[in-house]
C-alpha cells in the first residue's frame, strides 16, 4: 500500500512542479525553468520505476497526474493574483 502512496505522491508533486516549469518557460525564464525540468525528471522517475514494476501502481499515478494538474493551476492562478498590476 505505501508504494501506491507514494505512486500517487510522486505523480502529484510532478504535475505541480510540471505547471511551475512550463510558466517558467513560457515567461522565457531559461535557468528557472531548467531547474524546474530537472526536479521534474527526478521525481517522475519515482513514479516511473513503481509502475514499470507494478503495473497496478498505474492507477494512482493517473490519479496523482489528475490532482496535481488541478492544484498546479490553482496554485498558479493564486500567484497571478499576488503579481501587482
């Protein structure tokens, strides 16, 4: 059961950091984002290696990806709000 936690975990902080790397691109922030790929890989690889082993451990990866998205977005939509202007 921890592995599937952690599936999930995994997947969820990716999509996260995921929404933070693709507005450093699109801000043409190069070393931010960079930083931001390579948190990126590392944890997805977590994710990578349960699944690849246990192929059940797909479905709270799928789950993690889902929420993570959502809480990315909204993560980002706050920090737009805090920028003055």
């Amino acid at each position: 059961m921890t592995e599937y936690v952690i599936t999930f975990l995994a997947l969820f902080v990716t999509d996260i950091f995921y929404t933070q790397y693709l507005s450093s691109v699109n801000n043409k922030q190069a070393l931010k984002a960079s930083a931001w790929a390579a948190v990126v890989f590392i944890v997805a690889s977590v994710a990578v290696i349960n699944y690849t082993e246990d192929h059940w451990q797909l479905i709270p990866a799928a789950l993690g990806a889902f929420a993570g998205t959502w809480a990315g977005i909204q993560w980002r939509k706050r920090q737009d709000k805090d920028l003055p202007g």
